[in-house]
C-alpha cells in the first residue's frame, strides 16, 4: 500500500467524509521520483462541526502521525463541514506552484 491509499485509508476510517481526495503534489517539487513526499488533502467530513481550523488541522495531524514522522514533508490541508463544502461548491483552490527549488536548476 502507498502513502496516497494509507493517507486515504486513515482519513476514511476515521472521519466518515461526504468527500475526500487525497492529491499526491510531490512531482510539483524538487524531489526524487516517487518520493511521496507532498500531499493536498481536501476533505469534507461532519466530524469537523464546532471546530475551527486549527482544531481541524490539528486532527488530521493526529491521524496521520506516522506519516508525518516518516517521511511526509508537506500536507496542504482543506477542511469543511459538509455545510462549507456545498457553500463553496464542491471546489478546492488549486496548489500554488512551488518555489522551493527547480528540477531543471
């Protein structure tokens, strides 16, 4: 199992969203092929409900210790109740392009 399926695995176990995608970013950096090391995570999920964002992201940092401790750089998080999900339609913002570093530099 990769990193993208262990990532989805956790979240759905735990969470139970009315939306997940989990988005390997890692070929928009300066990294190694495969190196599963940049992941945007968007996610819709009622267990969200009464929290602000930094209790949100808090919780998926929780759920995915182990990858974080193991070789996960980043992870852009979006988090919504299913009520934010509809009010902002169904949409994440696109990733911004890295600046950290160039492949072809």
């Amino acid at each position: 199992m990769n990193r993208k399926q262990r990532i989805e695995e956790a979240l759905q176990t735990a969470l139970s969203p009315l939306h997940l995608e989990v988005i390997d970013e890692s070929h928009n950096h300066n990294v190694p092929e495969g190196a599963e090391s940049h992941f945007k995570v968007v996610v819709a999920s009622e267990a969200f409900g009464g929290q602000g964002l930094v209790g949100r992201h808090r919780l998926i940092n929780r759920l995915l210790a182990q990858e974080l401790g193991g070789g996960l750089h980043a992870l852009a998080l979006h988090t919504w109740t299913p009520e934010e999900w509809f009010e902002k339609g169904g949409v994440a913002r696109e990733s911004p392009q890295c600046l950290g570093g160039s492949k072809a530099g």
